[in-house]
C-alpha cells in the first residue's frame, strides 16, 4: 500500500494542478456544509421492536483552515421472547422494553493546508457502545491528509476523489462490566484512505477505509470501513444505502471480532 500511495503522489501534480495556472490560496472565501441524516425502523403486534439512527456532518473551510466535526447515534429497544417459544405471550407483551442497541460517536476535527492538497490535521474523538464492550472510548488523533487524485465536471463538481492519510491515535478505553482490565491505553499508527466515485447524475459512492495497529502490540489491529451509497433526490434531500464493518484481531474480552451496521436513510443537506 505504501509504495501505491508513493507512486500516486508522484502523479498527483500532473493530473490536479495545471503547472501554467497560478496556485490559489486554498478556501479564499469561507465556505460551510452541514448534513444531517435520520432512519429508523417500528414494529408491532407479533413482534415489538424499534430502532433509530440519526447522524450529521458538518465543515467549515476559511484560509488554509478546515474545521469539521461528525456524529452519530443508534439506539434499539424490544419486547423479548423470553421462554423461547416463538411468540409473545401476554406476560411478555407487558413487560418492560429491553435496550438492544446504543452506539454513540462524535468527533471535532481541524486541518491546516500546508498545501492545496496536503494538511496536517489533529482531531478529538468520543464513542459509546457497551454492547461492543465498551463504556466509553476516548481518542485524540494527529497526522497528516494528501489529496491523491481528484477529477471534475464542467461545474466544478467532483467525479472520482481519492485522498489518504497518515497518522497517530491514542485511545483510552473504559470497558463494559466485568472485563478486565477495567481501562487500557492504546496507541495506535493509523492509515486511512477515502474514495469517491459519482456513478451518474446524483449517484455517489464513498468507501472510508481506517486501519489501526497498536505500536506496543501489532497483532492488535482493528479495521474499520464504511461505505455509503447516496441518490440524491432534490437539491437538498437524497436517500443513502450504508454499510459499516469494524473488525478488531484483539476485541475486548468476552467480545466477538466483526461488528455489523447496515442502514437506509434519508439525509438533509443543510447547505
């Protein structure tokens, strides 16, 4: 992957600056995006179950600066069948709901443009999910961001952007009840890389690529890769298809290794 992403940026000059035009001071005028996604699912009778899932997205770019900050939020309930028998008796249905879902994330990140398309960047991150075992996670990142390759329509709209990124992480981690040991650090090279392919008209693909390896222990790597497929509706309403796997080679105790997350949404553009 290293050498790819060397050769890549050997290239790079060749197909997104035009050596004859002058280079612009990256994000002259101040420009500000904001998104926010909603989805979620109800069911009764038979069966009673609810999920919801809400996330947003948000930047603001002025200068050479880009501050820029995501989240997320899944929470699941449900009327259990507890004996087992394949339905819901009337003692079940008047039971208490049971949590079955609650993953929580956000982070706030900033970028200073070295470059047109480099940027050192640093970020603060947090995340809940005891279900994974986790009570809560806490990590701060540093690295730096290239922009690889990165085509145009006539109206300036991207068709394929590649970017990658080189970093560290350093995580505290509060585990779920009975794991031990209760709290651990893990410090972490991060390789990321993000693709962005507009398939026709309003059809987007992007696929976010994280891989982590603990410094102290390199058999302790986690993956995580979210990849999303939007079809914009209106101007400001589209609908997107996601699906998210993070995989740990060393998950917290008593803890499968795969964790799942597929959704279809409806998102907001703001602005």
């Amino acid at each position: 992957m290293t050498s790819l992403l060397l050769v890549s940026l050997a290239l790079a000059d060749d197909v997104f600056v035009d050596p004859a035009e002058p280079v612009e001071e990256p994000f002259e005028k101040p420009e500000g995006e904001l998104a926010a996604e909603l989805g979620g699912a109800w069911s009764a009778g038979n069966t009673d179950t609810r999920t919801l899932t809400t996330s947003y997205a948000a930047a603001y770019r002025f200068h050479r600066n880009q501050i820029s900050s995501k989240g997320g939020l899944i929470l699941g309930s449900a009327k259990l069948d507890g004996d087992g028998d394949g339905t819901l008796s009337d003692e079940e249905r008047e039971a208490a709901r049971i949590e079955t879902a609650r993953k929580a994330q956000a982070l706030l990140r900033y970028d200073r443009f070295m470059t047109e398309r480099g940027s050192l960047y640093s970020l603060a991150g947090a995340y809940t999910d005891p279900y994974a075992g986790y009570d809560s996670r806490y990590n701060g990142q540093w690295g730096y961001s290239y922009l690889v390759f990165l085509s145009k329509d006539k109206e300036e709209q991207a068709i394929t952007l590649v970017r990658a990124e080189l970093g560290f992480d350093l995580a505290r981690e509060d585990y779920a009840e009975g794991v031990e040991p209760e709290i651990d650090w893990k410090p972490s090279a991060r390789v990321g890389l993000t693709v962005q392919q507009r398939i026709t008209g309003g059809l987007v693909l992007v696929d976010d690529l994280e891989v982590f390896v603990n410094v102290q222990d390199p058999k302790d790597t986690r993956l995580v890769n979210a990849m999303g497929l939007s079809n914009q509706l209106t101007k400001q309403m589209s609908v997107k298809l996601s699906y998210k796997l993070s995989y740990d080679t060393d998950p917290v105790e008593g803890y499968v290794k795969a964790d799942h997350v597929g959704l279809v949404t409806l998102v907001a553009t703001v602005f």
